[in-house]
C-alpha cells in the first residue's frame, strides 16, 4: 500500500495546505491535504488517518495531531474535503476542531506524516473521537500501514 498527494511536491507540502494559505478559521489553516490510496490489502473495509507532526514534541511536549479520519471507505480524498465532509468521521485535532488543521510550525521546518492504516471492519466511534480512541479502536484491526512525509518551511 503506498500514498501519494499533489499536496506534496519534492518531498514539501505546498504552502497552501499550511499557516500561508488564505483558507483559516481562527488562526488555523483548514484548506485540507489531497491524497490518494493505492493497492490497499484485498480486504480492507475501511481506512484510519493521522496527520501529525513529530516535531512539534521539542516547541509543546506533545506530537501535535493536524487531522483524524476514521472510516474511510474510498481511496481518494479531495483538496478541501475535510470541510465538507460527510463520507468519513474526523476526530479532534489538536485545536480541538473536528476537522483539517494544516502545519505551523512555530520555531523551525517541521516533517509532518500522513498515516494510512488499512483496516479490516469498520470502527465504532462517533465524529469527535480522540486520537487516544481512535489508536484503541483499531488494535487487531490493521491490515496494513503506509506513510508520507512531508516538510511545512516555517
């Protein structure tokens, strides 16, 4: 199983998807990520993604969570999707909105990792899920995990 994003070009997220784009709601960048799925295991029900940045633990002592989606069940996620969203679940970011927060990386550039994990039933959680709920929910569930990195330029 592998991702890929037109969201990412050489390896960094286009400024668009972050604190430089013109779509935010309160300080946060919500002009969600494009990614695409492929060759998933054959069966797969449902798909789990984490947005995240690990970097951020060295600014505020914790990996800082930019989007959760549970449920997924199609392969392809549009640009801006998150706000629209009514095929998949989205859990709390770490604003604590239920939707895309893009990167902004306060002190440095930063690697960010969007997290596909393959799964073998639906999970059962409700729209405002934690990451914690999530991680809990899916245990014996993966089938497989991909993962892209991407850097955000401070």
């Amino acid at each position: 199983m592998q991702i890929k994003s037109k969201g990412i070009v050489n390896g960094y997220i286009l400024d668009k998807y972050g604190k430089r784009g013109k779509q935010q709601k309160f300080g946060m960048p919500t002009l969600s990520i494009p990614f695409e799925i492929i060759n998933p295991p054959k069966n797969t029900k449902c798909f789990a993604v984490i947005f995240d940045d690990p970097d951020s633990v060295k600014v505020c002592n914790k990996v800082w969570i930019h989007w959760l989606i549970a449920n997924l069940q199609k392969q392809k996620v549009e640009e801006n999707e998150s706000l629209g969203a009514y095929d998949f679940l989205q859990g709390k970011n770490s604003w604590n909105d239920n939707c895309y927060g893009g990167p902004c990386p306060p002190d440095k550039d930063h690697n960010y990792r969007l997290k596909v994990f393959a799964l073998s039933e639906m999970l059962n959680l409700r729209g405002d899920f934690s990451l914690e709920l999530l991680e809990n929910e899916m245990k014996n569930k993966v089938l497989e995990i991909a993962e892209l990195r991407g850097i955000y330029k401070k």
